[in-house]
C-alpha cells in the first residue's frame, strides 16, 4: 500500500470518528407532538366562586329552616344562605347584596354560567305553573339567578304554596312534592339577612 493510500484512508477512519462522536454528544430532541396533541383544546378550567369561603353564622332559624350570614373575605364577598335544616330539600335559596338564586340539587357556592341555559316548570298544588330560566351545572344541579327588583315577585309562589315539583324542559330532571312548608318565613328571613348582613 502507497503512502498516499495510506493517508487517504487514515483520513476516512477519522472522518467516520468524528461523525459518530458528534451523534452521541447530541442532544435528543422532543419528539414532535401527535396530531392528535396538537388539535386537544386547552383544558377547561372552573371559575372560582367570588362568594365567601368563610364559615356562616346562624342568624334566623324557625319552621325547619336556618338562615346562615357568611362574612365576606378578601377573596369573597358575603352572601346568605337558607335552607331545610335538616338539609333535606334540594331547594336552598342564597342571596347578596346584587342578587339572589334559588338553587336545586347544588351546592352554595354554586354559580351560574354565561352561555348555557336551563329552562325549569315549577308546578304548584293549585294548579299554577310557573316558568324558569336557570344554568346547569356539571353536576346536574340548576340555578335560577334572580334580579333583587323582581325577588318577591318569583318566589312569592314559592312563599305561600306548601310543596311544588320541579320539571325540567325537555322531559328532563323532575323533582316532586318538594316540601315548602315555612318556606314565607325563610324567604323573608333571607331578605332581612340580605339587608343587614351583606355588602352594600
């Protein structure tokens, strides 16, 4: 073999060295992410409630309903809550110094949406039926916002009547025979609460 053979294929092996060498001291990239990854919408996140965390203080309790009043936070304005007090309606009702709700099957913190809508038919014993735009929530609960101008006017059915059953449009949830007994003493307790207890 010729010298310059020789040189010639001591220059390839040292070729081929130095590409394997710079392979391995590479780093890895990420691997691109599926098309499935690339088209999945952000995960939804839950607004958190802008209503009081705080522990409520009980201010009226009679006819087998307790009034709580629950402070207001830095994080959360203050509210009252009102219902059974043996917590066994799925009715509760809540109010602030903007408004009030009536909640079915859902908790006090619970908000309504913005975009989703939940029509409800209340039926009470004389026959009367009453029509409600509410907000689904996730859990299959409902609640029906409720402007403070016309708070006697929606649930002053609900104060004098002594059970209703909820019905949900579209042959949805029903709930039946709900006991509203003392239900005119809770909803003006509330009221009062509201005044006294709530941020102006």
């Amino acid at each position: 073999m010729t010298r310059s053979m020789r040189r010639i294929r001591s220059s390839a092996v040292l070729a081929v060295l130095a590409a394997t060498l710079l392979t391995a001291c590479q780093t890895t990239g990420a691997p691109a992410p599926s098309a499935e990854q690339a088209h999945r919408p952000p995960p939804t996140v839950t607004p958190a409630s802008p209503l009081s965390e705080a522990p409520g203080r009980v201010v009226a309790q009679n006819k087998g309903w307790v009034v709580r009043a629950h402070p207001a936070t830095k994080t959360g304005s203050a509210y009252c809550y009102a219902t059974r007090a043996d917590d066994s309606s799925p009715l509760s009702f809540r109010a602030t110094a903007k408004g009030a709700a009536m909640l079915v099957n859902a908790d006090q913190h619970a908000q309504a949406g913005k975009d989703a809508e939940s029509r409800l038919t209340a039926i009470f014993p004389d026959g009367e039926t009453m029509a409600l735009e509410g907000s689904p929530l996730p859990d299959g609960g409902v609640v029906v916002p409720v402007e403070l101008p016309k708070y006697e006017d929606l649930f002053e059915p609900f104060m004098r009547s002594r059970a209703v059953t909820l019905q949900r449009d579209g042959g949805g949830t029903e709930i039946g025979d709900v006991n509203l007994g003392g239900s005119s003493w809770a909803l003006a307790a509330l009221d009062e609460c509201r005044i006294l207890h709530t941020d102006k």
